[in-house]
C-alpha cells in the first residue's frame, strides 16, 4: 500500500513537471492591475490584493505573475477568479525570488558550457573560444581546453536564462480552467517589507496650557514591488504572529521621501484592534518612504508637571546624605477627549514637542514614546529635566524600633527635601515617595495625599528666586 501511494506521489509530481515544461507560461504584469489593496500591520507585515485582469484557456496553462513583492509569503498566497469562481483551481504554485544578476547567472551555469569572447587591444579583433564553469564562488573558475583560469579577462557570452533565474519576483502557478475567455482574478499574500509608524508633533502655546497637535503616518516600502493607485488601509494593534522559520529577504531603501498632504483617514473598529483607511488611492513605490496625515487639532487643553521622585531602598537602612542636586523630571499629560477637540484612537509612536521662543521661532523642548491611546485616555510625556529647579535629599534621623513581631522588623526613618528654584516665577513641584512595606507618615512639614499602597505625595510651592524645605517622618515595618 505504502509503495503504492509513494508511486502515485511520484507520478503527479512527474505530471506537473511535464506540465511545467510542455505549457507555455502566460505573463501577467503591472499592466494588467486593474486595483491593489494594501493593508499594513505594525511589526514589518502587510496583506496585498493585487487584481488583475487576463485571458485563460481550458484546461491546463501556468499563469506567471511578475512585480509581485520580493518578500512575499508564498504558503500565504491566495489566487481565485473574481469573475467566475467555480471554474478556475489551482493545481501547484512557485515562488521564483532567485533575481537574474551578473553574479546569479554565473552561479545557474556551474558546471555548464559558456562563450568567452576576448578582443585584442591591438587589432580590434574578438575571438571566442568554449569554456566550462568550474566555480561562481568570489569570481569565475573556467575550464578552457586543458587549462584552468580566474580573473577572466573578456566577456561571458551566455546561450540562454535559466528558467528560475527571473528579473522581477514571480509566482509561477498551475491552472486548471474548466472556462476559456477574459478573466479577473485577485492574488493575495502576506509580505514583509512593508511597515509603518506614526509620528506627532505638538507646539506649546507660550502659556503652557494648550497645544496644537499634528500626526503623521510614515510608511516604508523595501518589500521589492511597487503599488500604484493602491487602496490603503492601517491597523493599530499588536497582531500575534506565528514564529517563522523562513527568514524575510531584506533591501536597503534609497533616501527618498514622498509626503502626501491632507489625505483624510477614516477610523473604525477590527475586532481587537484600529483600522484606519486613506480616503483615497497614494502609490507605494519600491523603496521609498511616505507621508500622509492622520489629524490635526488645536488648543487642545493641557496640564504641565514638575516632578521629583524618590525610591524605596532608604526607607530601610540608614544612608546620611541621599542626593544633591537632584534633577526635577518636566511632564506634560492630555486627555484623548472629544471636549478636548482629540478622541480618535492614535496609534502608537513618538510625539515631539515644540515651543516658540520670543522672536517667534519654534523650538524644540522634548519628545517621548506614545503606546496605542484609546478614546478618553490620558497621554503623558517626559520631555525632559528641570535647568533652574532642583534638590538637595538627606536622611536626618534612624533607627530600629524595639520588640518588632516574629519574623519581622520595624523602623522609623526621618527626611528633609531643600527644594530650590532660580525661576522669577513661583513653580509647583510634585514630591513623589515610594515607600516599602506597612508603613505610615508619623509627621510632616505640610499636608500630602496617599496615592496607592506604595506611594505618597506632596505639592510643594517653592517661590520665586527662592527655596522650600519639605521634612517627613516615617514608620515602616517589614
């Protein structure tokens, strides 16, 4: 039974090499698109539906589709006819990524029989004589009558292109078509090469309570294949992918940027995720990078904040002096509201702030990375530290209680913040404790709130020109 199956195998697999051999290849190009859709996920992935239109014969034919990506997944590949989908399969599909190159040609002839043509400087006159390809391997090896040569001076005339060797990618598939005539069919695939990110800018208006904010989606194509007048779509979202085994060939992209203006996006809802679509058709060319955007908003309300924060690791030994002039951490935070002119979804990217300086001119204050924000979310940003605020932090008192329960310690623990500010105005600064195990503030110099189970705060007003001074005292048991 074994033997069998194993000949039956081995027949249709013989079958579909004589199919390959005996059938003449019809070639479908760029010039048989009638549409191309693009949807490009997060992490180096995209879906391609590429239309085209063509004539089939009945029965057998192998229809090769050229200026498809370089870096497409063949065992995603999907071809079905729009126009009559009962009458087209497909019997066995090739993926040919094998490039025709100088170097790829001499490699497809190892062990083959070539011309090399030689001219005389002198005369002007070429001779050719047979050589054998011996090696491809850093140069050409070849065998001319009985001797062996390398750094062949002359020119490799060769009698044909190998097969599988072609000048664009190509998938070759195998039909059978119960229908001769005009026919649509859709190819679509998974790629690598294809990728996007969004980037924001934001300027600070010269009260530091609003911002203009503008984003942008840059795209970049290094997949090998060009999409024109393509139906683009976004998703935001972190789409789980199995591991691959096959690695993705990879290209250079030349220095090349294409922006596209005011390209409205819509949004909407895809299961877990964010579809975002151009309202109209943008080119993908091979090897470029793009632009288009994806909002804009004004005098979106928002809230800046100074902040010091402390750690854990004092609240349990003794430890003196802690830090002197200690930075003081610059945030700005925003709500994702529609009241606050926002409440799209953004996708993650960096966001960059700007901020004119009095001639005019805007500045560049600090940028910070965005995760995916939904609607009615607040995003937050470090952009930077403090130039004319800073501390001094020492301990000023500690010590191990007496009689602590079984297994346990307790100890108390007794600190001084000097807050210092050059500015001519007055600042608020936000003093942000974590503190280790059961613990409670037995004193403090001014009231401060209970964030969480770990952390505790104090909004310290520092005048201008001047300094504060914020003393606690703490009890911690472990």
């Amino acid at each position: 039974m074994q033997n069998r199956v194993l000949a039956l195998c081995l027949s249709s697999l013989f079958a579909s090499q004589v199919l390959a051999a005996d059938t003449e290849e019809i070639l479908s190009t760029l010039q048989d698109q009638t549409q191309v859709a693009v949807t490009i996920y997060n992490e180096d992935l995209a879906l391609i539906k590429d239309q085209r239109k063509t004539r089939l014969p009945a029965g057998n034919s192998v229809l090769t589709l050229r200026d498809v990506s370089a870096q497409l997944r063949p065992e995603t590949a999907l071809l079905r006819s729009l126009s009559t989908p009962n009458t087209l399969n497909v019997v066995e599909q090739n993926f040919d990524f094998d490039l025709l190159t100088p170097e790829k040609l001499l490699e497809k002839y190892v062990g083959k029989t070539v011309q090399l043509v030689r001219t005389n400087p002198a005369t002007g006159v070429e001779t050719s004589e047979q050589a054998q390809v011996l090696s491809a391997n850093n140069g050409a090896v070849l065998k001319i009558g009985n001797r062996i040569e390398t750094g062949i001076a002359g020119r490799i005339v060769y009698p044909d292109v190998p097969a599988n060797l072609r000048d664009r990618p190509t998938l070759l598939t195998h039909l059978s078509n119960k229908q001769a005539g005009d026919q649509t069919v859709e190819l679509s695939y998974l790629t690598g090469g294809l990728s996007w990110k969004a980037d924001y800018v934001a300027e600070l208006n010269a009260a530091e309570d609003k911002l203009d904010l503008s984003a942008w989606i840059t795209l970049n194509n290094t997949s090998g294949a060009t999409y024109r007048n393509a139906k683009l779509q976004l998703v935001a979202g972190d789409v789980h992918r199995a591991p691959q085994a096959r690695p993705m060939l990879m290209k250079m992209a030349r220095s090349e940027m294409a922006m596209d203006a005011a390209a409205p996006v819509s949004e909407e809802s895809l299961l877990e995720y964010h579809l975002y679509s151009l309202d109209r058709p943008t080119t993908l060319a091979e090897n470029q990078s793009k632009q288009v955007a994806l909002l804009s908003a004004s005098q979106v309300p928002v809230r800046k904040e100074l902040l010091l924060k402390g750690a854990d690791y004092y609240y349990g030994s003794s430890v003196d002096e802690i830090g002197q002039k200690l930075k003081v951490g610059v945030f700005i935070e925003f709500d994702n509201k529609e009241a606050d002119r926002l409440g799209m979804p953004l996708p993650k990217g960096t966001l960059r702030v700007y901020k004119k300086d009095r001639q005019g001119n805007a500045q560049f204050v600090g940028e910070d990375n965005i995760d995916h924000t939904a609607r009615n979310e607040t995003i937050r940003l470090k952009l930077g530290d403090a130039f004319d605020i800073n501390a001094d932090k020492k301990q000023t008192d500690f010590k191990q209680l007496p009689n602590p329960a079984k297994g346990s310690r307790a100890t108390e623990s007794a600190y001084e913040i000097v807050l210092r500010n050059a500015k001519k105005e007055t600042v608020t600064v936000i003093v942000q404790e974590p503190i280790p195990g059961d613990w409670k503030i037995l004193k403090e110099s001014q009231p401060g709130n209970k964030l969480n189970s770990h952390l505790y705060a104090w909004k310290v007003q520092i005048p201008a020109e001047g300094q504060a001074v914020l003393t606690y005292r703490t009890q911690v048991k472990y």
